[in-house]
C-alpha cells in the first residue's frame, strides 16, 4: 500500500507548529494580512506552544489537541474578567459586534405592535360592520 507523503511536517501523526503551519492555515482562510503579519503569528505559535524558548517550551511543538486548546483559550485566559461587567455588552455582542438581544427584543415589540394595530383594525371593522347590520 502506498501512501502519499505529508504535506505538514510533523510525527505522521500531527503537524509540527511552525510559523509557516499558521501562515499556511491563515492563508487557508483567505487572512492574508495576517499571515503577513510575522509578530502575529509568533504570538500565534507562542501561544498554542504554551510559551517560548525563554520559557522552556522546545519550539516546534507537536499541533495536537492540547495545542489547539491552548490556542483557542489562551486570549480568554488574557481578558479581564470586569470588563463583562464594565461595559454591559453580551457574550454575543462581543463576539459578533451587536447585541443580538436587544435587536430581537426590537423586533419582538415591532411585531407586537403590529398584531396590536391589526387587532385595533379587525375591531374597528367588526364595529363598522355591527353598525351596519343594526342599520338595516
């Protein structure tokens, strides 16, 4: 059985966690500018490395799951708990820029206005047509 060779470098098993592995897999994603950015993606392989050679770690570490963990929590671990707080926005907010609750709560209010005109107007008919049918 043949099989093809690797395009990432790495134990056959999981890619080594290079600066180039994270150009590659921005550049994937079409984050060109980031991929471009070199004091960027160090921070990146920093990060989901667990540290730096200063700190000990032995770059280029395996991208494992426990690299992955580290790269998708790391900048939580980073952002100050208050701020939730401090600024009143949502998780959701955060994360996609507008408070999807409130918007709903508007639309939710917009289409309860609406049922409440529409109910107005079927009782203004019913009444119009009452006094209709007494006029007869």
């Amino acid at each position: 059985r043949r099989t093809s060779p690797s395009i990432l470098p790495g134990d056959g098993r999981h890619p080594r966690l290079t600066p180039a592995l994270v150009r590659r897999l921005l550049e994937t994603y079409s984050e060109y500018e980031r991929a471009s950015d070199d004091q960027l993606v160090q921070e990146m392989v920093d990060l989901a490395s667990g540290g730096t050679r200063e700190e000990g770690i032995d770059p280029p570490v395996p991208f494992d799951e426990a690299a992955l963990v580290r790269a998708l929590t790391g900048d939580l671990e980073a952002w100050p708990a208050m701020a939730e707080y401090d600024d009143g926005t949502t998780y959701f907010a955060d994360v996609v820029g507008y408070d999807g609750y409130e918007e709903m709560e508007r639309h939710r209010h917009v289409q309860s206005t609406r049922k409440l005109e529409e109910a107005v107007e079927m009782g203004r008919s019913m009444a119009r047509l009452e006094g209709s049918d007494h006029s007869n």
